[in-house]
C-alpha cells in the first residue's frame, strides 16, 4: 500500500471486534483483498458517516485526505486530519495529525495519531 494509509488495516479486526476490543491490530499479507478509494469530498461520503464526521471533535481541522476502504468483509472510510499551529513562508506547522477510521454506519472505530 502507497501512502499514510499501510496501518489502516486494523478496521477488519476493529469492526469485528467486541467495542472493549475495537482498536485491536490485524496484520494483512500485501497480497490481500483489501483495496482504497480516494474520496474527494465530504459530501461524497454516506450519510452515517457524514453525520459521524461533523459531531466528532475534528471538524474544524485541515483535511489531508480521505479514502474509501473495501474489504470482503466490510466497506470503511478513513479521514485523515491535522491541526495547524501556524503557516510560515515555506510550510506548514502541523501540531497534531490523525487518520479517524469510520465504519460504513458512521461509528468511529479507531484513531491513529501519526508522529
């Protein structure tokens, strides 16, 4: 897998999983079924989940990407986010950065802080 996206497969085992065990870890092979989408607008997201993205605490943050995540088992949406500290001349300050995963009936099943 290309990009901010290898960790993402926990969803299988988080969405399985009993909500005491949600973020449990799952390692999949790179031969796997597991295929990403990217999605290019909120809007284009389903409805659970956009009702899910805009009561959660992240809105308000920049928007880095967002992806369609297909499974056997289940469809899943990633949403990549970072809060700004400041923009300079040559980059940003990125303070804190995190991937939210959502199942396909808008439940936040994990959060990945990335360094």
């Amino acid at each position: 897998m290309k990009g901010i996206f290898p960790l993402a497969f926990l969803l299988a085992a988080a969405l399985q999983a009993s909500p005491q065990r949600r973020l449990a870890a799952l390692k999949v092979s790179p031969g796997s079924d597991t295929t990403e989408f990217p999605v290019h607008w909120i809007r284009d997201l389903p409805p659970a989940v956009k009702t899910a993205w805009k009561d959660c605490p992240y809105t308000s943050w920049l928007i880095f990407g967002i992806r369609k995540i297909v499974t056997p088992k289940q469809i899943s949406y990633s949403i990549h986010v970072a809060q700004m500290q400041s923009l300079g001349p040559d980059d940003a300050d990125i303070g804190s950065e995190y991937i939210l995963f959502f199942s396909e009936n808008g439940l936040l099943i994990a959060k990945q802080k990335l360094l």
